[in-house]
C-alpha cells in the first residue's frame, strides 16, 4: 500500500502561525480585514484563535500578502502511524 499520510491541519496552532505572520509585518486584524475585503475584525480574531480558518481565496491571499505558499501558513498535526 502507499505509504500517503493524511495531512490534519491543527487550528490552535494554525491561527497562532497566522497571527503571529501578521503581527511580524505589523498588519493588524484591522488591517487584514481591509485588504481582504472581510465585513468584520471578528473573522480575523475566529482564525488567531483557531476557531476557523480562512477560506481558500483568503488563504491565497494571505500567502500572496506575506510572500508564502499556502502550505506554509499551515501547522500540520503530528501523525500516528496505524499497524494495519
């Protein structure tokens, strides 16, 4: 069988990655929800807190704005390996 690893995106650490990537540029949530045209700050504050997580586009966006791939604004879950 293949030796394919799921990937499992963690949100805590995920948003934490995201969040700490903004503040280094010293984008505020405010600021990120102007460039992105998103209705509220919350939205940004769901992601810092790993509640949510950016949609694809925004995603791009980000990574576009940081000068990053998409693969790099995520923090992957370490993986247990299953005896089959």
């Amino acid at each position: 069988m293949h030796n394919f690893q799921f990937p499992v995106i963690d949100l805590r650490r995920t948003g934490e990655h995201l969040r700490d990537m903004l503040r280094e540029r010293n984008l505020s949530p405010k600021e990120v929800q102007q460039i992105l045209r998103i209705g509220s700050t919350q939205t940004i504050y769901d992601w810092y807190k790993g509640r949510t997580l950016p949609s694809l586009d925004n995603m791009v966006a980000i990574g576009r704005l940081l000068g990053c791939s998409v693969e790099e604004l995520l923090v992957f879950q370490a993986v247990e390996e299953k005896g089959e």
